[in-house]
C-alpha cells in the first residue's frame, strides 16, 4: 500500500496535475507558456482607404495588402522592425516600425503587374501571396522571398534602399505553370501560396496551392516533399501518400518542422515528409481540442519561441491561436463581426485578416479588405 501511494505521489508530480494529497491540497497545472497580449493597433494604412501613397503609417495609403514577413530593420537594434508587405498592386510595400512610431515606403515595382526582374525603376511583380525572410550568406542581403502569381518564386537580393537591390527570380518561370521538379530554371509551379526559409540551411518551402504539394527549392533543384500533384485531398501520411486541399500559409519551427495552412486544417510536416492534422476538418467556428475545433479560410500562419500557433482565420474575422498541447482558441476579433476597431482584445475586431508575422514578441496582420496593416501586442 505504502509503495502504490509513493507512485501516486511521483506520477502527480511529474504530470503536474491535481492529484489527491495528505494535506487535502490539490497542485494546479503549470501555465502554457507564451506571450500577454493585451491591445490591437494599426501601424499602417487608413480603414477602407485604398491607394499607394508612402509616408508616415498613418498617413499612408495600403491597396491589397496579403501577404507579410517581419524582421530586424537592417542596422538597427532593439525593437526596430523592418516588415515586408506583400500585395495585389503591382508593388512591394515596407513599414519600418521604431520607437518614433512607423513610416511605409515603396520597395520596388511600378504598380503595373508583371514578373520583370531588375533595379527599383525596371523590375515588376505580380500578387504576392507569400512573403517569408530568413537565410542570407551575405550580411547586406535582405534575404526576402516572395510567391508570386505569376506561378514562380523570387527574391529581394538587397534589403530596401540599397543601391544595388534587384529583384531576381529563384524558381520557375513566369506565367508558365505547371508541376515539374528539376533545376531551378526548369521546375514549374501553380499559383504557389505559403512560402518559409530555413535560416540555417538556406531551403526554401513552397506551398504549391494548386497542385496540393508542399515543394523544396535547395541548392538550385526544385523537389516535392509531401503531396501529389493534380490529386488534392485530406490524407495524413509520409510523402507521396499524403494529400492536401487549399494550400495556403507555411511557417518553419527551430527543429525544421513546417506548419501550413489549409482552407479548413492545420497541418504539420516534418523535415522528412511525414504529414499529420493539428486542428480543424471541416468550417465553421469552435474552440477547444485541435480535431474538434473548426476554422474557416485560413490564410497566414505564424509560430512564436513557446511553440505556440497563430493562425489567420480570414473568414471568421479573427485570429486564432493553438497550443503547444492542441487546444484551439481565439486571441482576438469575433466570429461574424467585421470591424476596424483597435483597442483591448476584448473589443478589437477585424475586416479581413489575410496574412500574418510574428516578430520580437508582436504579431502582425495584413488586413486586406480594411488595407491596414495591425500590431497585436
């Protein structure tokens, strides 16, 4: 009796749960960890405004914003962001964000759609539906990577305001879609989407929406981790077993697992192609256990340092975050209430949040219909 009430005692311990004790106590759980957010503001862009104008964020005028990637602003320390705006318009946005408040600037591209590499005044570019930064070689890089409609994947090789910035195609060629692995030059994409880069070994992931694939582009050749192209479906499995349906958002964790973002699901894959489902299966909105909560068009997706999941639940107006342990629940914004309002979490809402960055312990979201861009800290 003694030794069954001393490993009683030893499992509560460790699981750290409430578990009978001689002083009629109970232990609570240990708290997820992770950041308190509390308020909702806009950085960038005026509610319903639509335009291109640079200058201060608040003065600003945003036309499409999708797609976001946010990073260290280049020669600074501290809390100053540099954060990417992929868009609809035919450019490329930024919004340096610091102590003395933000300001949006023109990266590159004229605002006539197209898929032209070049300098600020030459190069064009299509919708970019994924923006992503991380691995350079070359400290003056901006290691920036983008999805572009026109069915490839580029890059920015200098960050904005350099000189000697181009925009240079990485992958495929333009308007010229379709499923094929091989060289850089040769392979070919359709409406690719998600994007992420590996900061340690330089690979670039492809969320290959119309062809339900998730893609690598390393050293040059282009590879099809998970998936089947032409044969969509909800499947968990390794490789070319697994299936998916509505490919939108990635997001890279430390050990090299990608986490995307499909219509309905959350998926994970892991370096070695093994797919399974984190949370959702069919729309709607509910919180609760990963596979018994519900979403509705999910588009970006971000990871903090507590492995913590935020999603873009576009439909449902809100951002969703999940657990490290698969429990789904709602950060911010109200299913069913469109809005443009900042404030407390509690009251903040919005119009269409499309896509999503986390940087320096802020997220950030690309409201596409209000054409903001929004801070939740």
């Amino acid at each position: 009796m003694k030794t069954r009430i001393a490993l009683l005692a030893l499992s509560c311990a460790l699981l750290l749960t409430a578990c009978p004790g001689g002083g009629g106590g109970t232990s609570k759980p240990e708290p997820t960890p992770g950041i308190a957010f509390t308020v909702v503001d806009t950085i960038a862009g005026q509610a319903g405004v639509y335009g291109s104008k640079d200058g201060k964020g608040s003065e600003a005028t945003l036309d499409g914003p999708v797609s976001l990637a946010a990073t260290q602003a280049p020669g600074t320390t501290g809390d100053a962001t540099l954060i990417y705006v992929g868009s609809t318009s035919g450019k490329i946005r930024y919004v340096q964000v610091d102590a003395n408040g933000s300001s949006v600037k023109t990266a590159l591209g004229t605002g006539q759609s197209g898929s032209v590499d070049g300098d600020p005044s030459t190069a064009r570019v299509d919708s970019q539906y994924g923006f992503a930064v991380g691995y350079s070689s070359d400290a003056s890089e901006a290691d920036a990577y983008w999805t572009e409609a026109s069915c490839v994947v580029r890059k920015l090789t200098r960050a904005p305001g350099d000189a000697n910035q181009r925009a240079v195609t990485v992958a495929g060629k333009a308007n010229a879609c379709g499923d094929a692995d091989g060289s850089s030059a040769n392979a070919r994409f359709y409406s690719p989407k998600g994007i992420a880069v590996n900061p340690r070994t330089g690979e670039v992931f492809v969320g290959d929406n119309e062809n339900s694939t998730i893609r690598v582009i390393s050293g040059g050749t282009v590879s099809t981790l998970a998936g089947v192209a032409g044969k969509p479906g909800h499947v968990d499995g390794t490789g070319g077993v697994a299936r998916f349906s509505g490919i939108n958002g990635l997001a890279l964790d430390g050990a090299g697992n990608l986490y995307v973002t499909e219509t309905y699901r959350v998926r994970k894959v892991t370096p070695t192609g093994v797919v399974t489902t984190l949370a959702g299966d069919f729309s709607g909105y509910k919180d609760g256990p990963g596979l018994e909560a519900r979403f509705d068009g999910l588009h970006g997706i971000a990871l903090d340092e507590y492995g913590n999941i935020y999603v873009a639940d576009t439909k449902n107006y809100a951002i969703r975050k999940i657990t490290p342990d698969g429990t789904v629940s709602t950060l911010v914004g109200v299913s069913g209430v469109r809005g443009d309002a900042d404030g407390k979490l509690s009251v903040a809402t919005f119009q269409e949040p499309y896509g999503l960055a986390y940087f320096n312990k802020r997220l950030y979201v690309s409201d596409d219909t209000s054409q903001t861009i929004r801070r939740i800290r």
